[in-house]
C-alpha cells in the first residue's frame, strides 16, 4: 500500500503545469509633441474570436492558453502613456474618439516528435471617430520559427511581445491617423 502510495506521488509530482504566457509589450516612440493640443477619448478593445493566446497542437489535439496577465488592460495602459508623452489629452468628455481593436494575437505551436514550429500573428485596426466621420485602418505582422525538441514557452513569448510591440510602433508612428484625430 505503501508502494502504491508513493508512486502515486511521485507521478503527481511529475505532472506537468499548464504554461503561463504573459505578453507585456513596451512602445517605444520618439517623445516629440505631434499630438500637442489634441484631446479625444481613446479605448482599446479586444475583439479576438478566441482568447487564447496560445494555442499548443500536438498531432490530433490542441490546448489553448489565456494569457496570466490582463492582455488588454497591459496594452491599453502602455499606449495611453505612449500617447499621453506625445502630448495627447485624454479625456471621456471629447467628440473625437481613437479606437484600437485587438483582432489577433496568438501564438501557434505545432509540437512534433524531434521539433516544433511557432507562428505568431498580431492584427490591429485603428478607428477614428469625429463628426460623423470614420478613419479606419489595419496594422498585422506574423512571425515564423522552427527549432528542434520541446517548445520553450519563455521564447515564444518574447517573440510574440516583439511581434506585439512592432505592431504597435507601425500603428502609433502611422501619420495618417493622427491627422485625422488632429482634425
């Protein structure tokens, strides 16, 4: 019995722990005043059809991860302060408003036997709102990795926060739709 005790707790022991993913991206962005004087209500929402952010596929099954951390909370958070550095004004009171919606980002990791293959995709529209005029436009980019043996969840991702914060710098740096928040 005793036997029979042990081996059960050794195997629980050696059961192996969901993976936490936490993606926290950072901006950088030159702090020059282009936003000076524009005030507008900013929300960033995540439309992603599936919350899992990382989804690990293993012949036949796959198993999908959330993110430890609030993922939207994390990105709203930095691009309010990459906008509010680049003298932007938030505020819930205005008629302009800027939209950022989350319409990807995940990782895809297809283990097999002796490697695996990560893909990352990160898509992003921005959406501009000002007297009944609309500005829209869409910021992606993709990632593609193969190595050999098990997947390493701390590598996948820190390559999808670079993928993440890519993204992100082509939206923030795009002219276009500060010209048009500007009005």
């Amino acid at each position: 019995m005793r036997t029979l005790l042990l081996c059960l707790l050794l195997l629980a022991g050696c059961a192996s722990k969901p993976p936490q993913l936490i993606v926290s991206p950072q901006v950088f962005w030159p702090q020059a005043p282009t936003l000076k004087q524009s005030a507008f209500s900013f929300y960033l929402l995540d439309q992603r059809s599936s919350l899992n952010t990382l989804v690990i596929q293993r012949g036949d099954t796959s198993q999908g991860y959330a993110t430890a951390n609030d993922l939207r909370a994390e990105l709203e958070q930095t691009v309010a302060d990459a906008l509010t550095a680049r003298g932007a004004s938030l505020t819930n009171q205005s008629e302009r408003s800027l939209t950022i919606q989350i319409n990807q980002l995940q990782a895809r990791v297809n283990q097999r036997p002796l490697d695996h293959e990560v893909v990352n995709r990160v898509t992003m529209t921005v959406l501009v709102q000002h007297n009944g005029n609309s500005f829209s436009k869409a910021y992606s980019g993709d990632s593609r990795q193969i190595a050999p043996f098990r997947a390493d969840v701390a590598v996948i991702e820190r390559e999808l926060r670079v993928l993440t914060e890519q993204v992100l710098t082509d939206l923030l740096r795009d002219e276009s739709w500060q010209t048009h928040i500007r009005g």
